[in-house]
C-alpha cells in the first residue's frame, strides 16, 4: 500500500460522507416536501448550496489525486486530512435542515447558514492552495493563467455568494457558482 493509498483511505472516507450527508439531506427535503405539500416551500439556494458544496467535493477529490505523489504518512498528514476533510463534512452537514416544521421556507435556511457553508469551503479553498504552493512539485499548477482565472471566478462567486441580499442576487451568485463548475469539468 502506498503512502497516498493509506492516507486517501481517510479523505475518501470523510470526503464520502460528505457527499452522503448532502445528498441525503437533499432525500429528507424532498420526503419533507411530499409530507407537508404546500406547507414546506423548497425555492432554488439550498439545493443550489448542495449542488454547488457536491461539486466543490468532486474538485477537491480530484485535488486529492493530483497530490498523489507528493502525500506521505505522518501524523501531521493525517490530522491535516481530518481537520480538512472535517470540516468539508460540517460544511455539508449545514446545507439542508435538519428537521421541518410546518409552514418552512427552505431558502431562509439558506440565508441562516450560506456564511458558515461557503466560508468553510473558501478556507479549505485557501488551504489547498497553500498546500500547492509549499509544494515544489506542485506549485507550478498555480501559474497557469486559465487555472489562475477560474480560481480566481471562483473566490469573487463565493464571496459575492456570502453577501449578497435577496433572493434574487442570492440565486444568480448560486446559479453563477454552479455553472462554474460545469463548465470547468466541461473544459
């Protein structure tokens, strides 16, 4: 087994529970909307926010092979992996409620937590880009001028995302940000 293999074992696993923590928040919304009706009212940011924290968690697993030769077994690596992976699951664990009460906007959950869930992924962002650049191996990725500008597309949606009001501006910094990503696995 390889160091990479060893500790990816970890960040898959976080990572992995990440993604299920989204998505079955996504299935409890939807069982919630079936049971309530009109009473629940979904709108577009929270599952706009679980579409776009999925998409930052395939980027970052990608990350993840990109530093494959570079990843060796200490327990700096792995508590680093825990802290980081940790956070992208509390990240995830926020997006959709918990619980639903009658007479429930699911896009004023959205507004409750937008801060602390893009703000956790926009220091995770940073991390990984401090990991990059503290790798000789790996800091060379940083000076492409396309990798560059899409990071940099990436930090003002994720900031315009954490301040904007309404739901409108809300919509379109989510809509904006999703569509980010679409078309960076597209290129």
């Amino acid at each position: 087994m390889s160091d990479f293999e060893f500790i990816f074992a970890l960040f898959g696993l976080l990572l992995g529970l990440s993604l299920a923590e989204v998505l079955s928040g996504l299935a409890r919304t939807i069982e919630a909307r079936l049971r309530l009706g009109n009473a629940l009212r979904v709108g577009w940011l929270t599952p706009l926010l679980g579409a776009f924290v999925l998409l930052d968690l395939l980027s970052f697993w990608q990350a993840a092979w990109t530093s494959r030769d570079v990843i060796t077994v200490s327990s700096e690596t792995l508590m680093a992996v825990t802290v980081f992976a940790g956070a992208y699951y509390l990240a995830a664990a926020l997006v959709f409620p918990r619980s639903f009460g009658s007479d429930v906007d699911v896009d004023v959950h959205f507004f409750r937590v937008r801060r602390i869930v893009i703000g956790v992924m926009l220091a995770l962002l940073v991390c990984q880009l401090a990991f990059y650049l503290s790798e000789p191996a790996l800091a060379p990725r940083l000076q492409n001028p396309l990798a560059l500008a899409l990071t940099a597309v990436l930090v003002v949606l994720m900031i315009t995302a954490m301040v904007v009001r309404g739901q409108k501006l809300a919509r379109l910094a989510m809509l904006a940000l999703v569509a980010r990503y679409i078309v960076v696995y597209l290129i």
